[in-house]
C-alpha cells in the first residue's frame, strides 16, 4: 500500500490585497484534521501568510522528497485570495502584485504538474478561495472547465472542493470561512461512521449556511467510494477543540483578559467591543468619499493610456447601467440591514384563467324553457388574459451618499479597438459595504452611436465600511481587474500573448 501525503496552505495577510484574517483559523482547523484523521504518513504544513517562491519551494521541496515512492494518496488544502488568470486559476501568496504575478502565485496547472509526479491514484484539492484584486473568474462555466480538465487530463481518480464559483467572495463567519467550517461539520456529522469524500460533498451541498451566500463547486472522476477516513471521538475532539480554542481566545481578547464580571458589565463592554466596528454618519461619508476619491485618482497604467482616454463621471442615479436590476435582485435577499432598497416596475404578461361563458340562445323564452327542464348549466372555458405584476428593476439608496455610482468610460485612441464603460456601484449599512462592479463593451452602431452590452456578471467585493484602509485597497483590487480584464480581452483579440 502507498503513502498518503498531505500540503496545506494558508494566507491570511496581503501587502496589497486585503486582509483574510479567518484563513489562519481556517488552516489551523484543517491541520487538527489531517492530524486527527490518523491517516496521513507525512504532512506539511505552509501557513504564516507565506512569500510566492517561499511557499513553491516549500511545497517542491515536499514532493520531491516521495517521487521515488508509491503514492496512493495526496490531499491539497489552500485557504486564502484566488484569481482566474490567461485560462488559469491562480493561488494567490502574500506579495501577490501585478506587476510580478507569475512569481507570487502559483498556477493551478503547475501545481498539477508537481503533483502528476507523484502519479497519486488519488488526488483531493479542498479550495477556499476569496477573490483577490485581480480576479478574472467571469462565470461558472469558465471556472468549472478549467477544474474539470485539471482533474481528466492529470489524474486518474480525483475530488475537488471549490468554495465558490463565478465572481462571488468565500463568505466569513465569525473566525472561520463557512466553507471551512462546513467541510469540518461533515466530518462531525459522521461520529463513529466511516465518512466518503462523496459525503462530505453531499454535506456541504446540502448546508444552507454556505450555499445561502456562495455556490460551491464540486468536481470528481472517481467511484464514489473512496474514504476519506474513519471519524472517531479523537478527531471530533480534535476538531471541536480547535473551534472552542478559538472561540475562548475571542472571548479572552474581547474581556481583555480580566477576572470574571457581572453580568451588567459584560453586556456593555460586549456591546461596546461590537460597536467599533459601527459607523457614525459621518464616519460613513468620509469612507465612502475616500472609496470615489480613490477611483478618480487611480493610474490605469501606461499601457492603457496609450490606447485610451479615460474619463470618469461620478453619477447620481443608474441610468444607462446595464444590469442594474440583478443588484436589486441580490438586494432582495440580503439580510444585512443596508440602506437601501429594492425598487420595483409593473410588468405586464398573458395567462391562462377559466371564465363562465354565457349560453347564447337567440330566443328569452326558449331560455327560459330550457332553465326549468334541466336547470341552469354553467358553461366554462379557458382564455387568456392580460395580468400585471411588479418585478425588480433596480434599487435606491436611503441614507445620504457622494454619489450613486461611477461609471468609467474609455475612450479608444485607434479606430480598431472597442469602446469600453466600467461600472461601480455600492451599499452600505452601518458597518458592511458592498460594492459591485464589471466592465462592458459597446457596439458601435455608427461613429457616433453606441449601445452598451450587458453581457459581463457584476462582481463584487465585501469590505467593513469603516476600515477605510480596506476600503480603498479594495477599490484598488477593482481598478486593477477592470484593468487587466481589459488588457486581457485586447490580448486575445489581437493575438499577442501576455
């Protein structure tokens, strides 16, 4: 029987992305995992928010050291920022730059091709990704292919685990990723079982705490019966001891440490530990306007400029923003308290409704007649109707705000390019900020008439409202993918690599 090896990774700081402070509880609960699964003959562990070519060495040096040997089984674990990026997916390190992508990432593909050595007759990859600021993931389709054929064309029998699909951000809770944290469930939820890869999947799907806010994405080339391991009381403790350890030391840092209090003090230093994080209206304004100073002041780069003038123009509604309603229709379903709210149009539609028809006799009398001999016989009939419904067309903001959104226009300098617009749009509660964007190409219909498409998925990025650090690093992440999107598309029209 071969070896089962374990790689798990963990990045929770960013020089120039923003902060994913779950991730370090999210590789500390999966290392107790893999440890408690009692299965794994090596592992390693590469977490303190490593460096690029720190974390590659890391993880070549490890495989490196089991090339000569029989493989059955290797198990891969990233928790962190991802990207999609020329066809690929991107794990994303702590110096992650534009500038340097290929150096502070490591492809999906390359991370193939380290573990295709091993020639494992079974591969897992559990992936709990947030987006990063280059994020390139435009649907589901583009980031189930590239999964998929990672798992046929690499290995023989394969699981993976994605936390999310689309443009959609690996949503948080408390001091875990919910994805993390519902993998870990599953394996609870299995004491004293043996518990298959395929059920931890079911499990997962099934957990109306992740899919609520994200759409996991699962892919397999397998038999479904492959174990993952046997769940015995030492692992549950294992698993349950790293979350109350986590919940005690947040609630040591939340107390400060100190002697047990009254109930009366508890409640309001709680309370007021809580409402750090809450904006006055104030403090909301001056984050708010640093997030639209931060997208008018932005550099688009040299290679941009030389193709295009940009003009940014701050607006106070939403029209002309292709779109719009599937915002509104996000709004619906949020339960953060944000101030805003959905806007409604009445659409009109056809249907089907039984109505009474009337007997149509030419004579009153023999009517009548016929009512006394056999009764009055209604008669029915199916037609269709005009009905009138409301449907979501949008949304509207109720508290005051620098603006409703910004739209961003390029303007091409050669005749042989496209025009481009850019959209930014945003919520806001007193402590969340949401803030979507995407970019769209126009069709020009003659030199001076354009129509502007509405063919590209609104992404979106989460930030705390008042963390105006965040803020403005997460516009930056948002100027840059608007950048690079573009780049990108330009690239592949023309046909000049990157």
């Amino acid at each position: 029987m071969g070896k089962k090896i374990a790689i798990l990774i963990g990045v929770s700081k960013y020089d120039h992305e923003v902060a994913l402070p779950p991730c370090e509880n999210d590789l500390r609960m999966v290392t107790d995992i893999i440890k408690g699964a009692s299965k794994y003959d090596d592992y390693i562990v590469i977490g303190n928010s490593p460096k690029g070519s720190d974390a590659k060495s890391d993880i070549a040096t490890f495989i490196r050291k089991y090339q000569s040997q029989k493989i059955e089984e290797v198990f891969f674990y990233y928790t962190g920022h991802g990207t999609r990026y020329s066809g690929d997916f991107l794990f994303v390190f702590s110096d992650f730059v534009k500038d340097k992508i290929e150096q502070t990432s490591l492809r999906n593909s390359e991370l193939d091709s380290m573990l295709k050595s091993l020639s494992p007759a079974l591969a897992i990859k559990v992936v709990d990704a947030c987006q990063a600021g280059t994020e390139y993931i435009k649907s589901v389709g583009d980031l189930e292919d590239i999964f998929k054929k990672s798992a046929t064309s690499n290995f023989d029998k394969t699981y993976f685990f994605f936390s999310c699909t689309s443009s959609e951000n690996s949503v948080a809770v408390k001091d875990y990723s919910l994805f993390t944290k519902s993998f870990a469930d599953a394996i609870v939820s299995y004491s004293g079982k043996t518990v298959r890869y395929r059920d931890l999947m079911a499990f997962i799907s099934d957990d109306k705490a992740v899919t609520s806010r994200q759409t996991p994405l699962f892919i397999q080339q397998a038999h479904n019966i492959e174990v993952f391991c046997e769940v015995s009381d030492d692992l549950i403790k294992a698993i349950k001891g790293s979350d109350e350890n986590q919940e005690t030391k947040q609630q040591n840092n939340e107390a400060g440490q100190l002697p047990a209090q009254s109930f009366e003090t508890r409640l309001v230093e709680t309370i007021k530990t809580k409402a750090i994080e809450f904006c006055s209206e104030q403090e909301a304004q001056m984050s708010l306007s640093g997030m639209v100073d931060t997208v008018t002041a932005h550099d688009f780069g040299d290679l941009l400029k030389q193709l295009y003038d940009v003009n940014i123009e701050i607006k106070k509604s939403y029209n002309d923003i292709t779109g719009i309603k599937a915002i509104g229709s996000w709004l619906s379903e949020e339960k953060e308290p944000y101030f805003a709210k959905v806007t409604y149009t009445e659409e009109e539609y056809e249907a089907k409704e039984r109505v009474e028809i009337q007997d149509d006799y030419s004579d009153i009398y023999a009517a009548i007649s016929v009512s006394r001999m056999f009764g009055r016989q209604k008669k029915y009939e199916y037609k269709t109707v005009t009905k009138y419904r409301d449907v979501v067309d949008g949304l509207q903001l109720t508290a005051p705000a620098p603006c409703n959104a910004i739209e961003i226009n390029l303007v091409p300098k050669e005749q042989n390019i496209s025009w481009y617009k850019a959209f930014i749009v945003f919520v806001f509660s007193k402590s969340k900020l949401a803030i979507f964007y995407k970019y769209e190409k126009e069709n020009e219909v003659s030199w001076n008439q354009r129509e502007t498409l509405d063919g590209q998925q609104w992404k979106t990025i989460h930030c705390n409202l008042k963390n105006t650090v965040n803020v403005k690093a997460a516009v930056v992440s948002i100027m840059n993918n608007i950048s690079e999107s573009i780049i990108s598309e330009l690239s592949s029209t023309f046909d000049v690599s990157q």
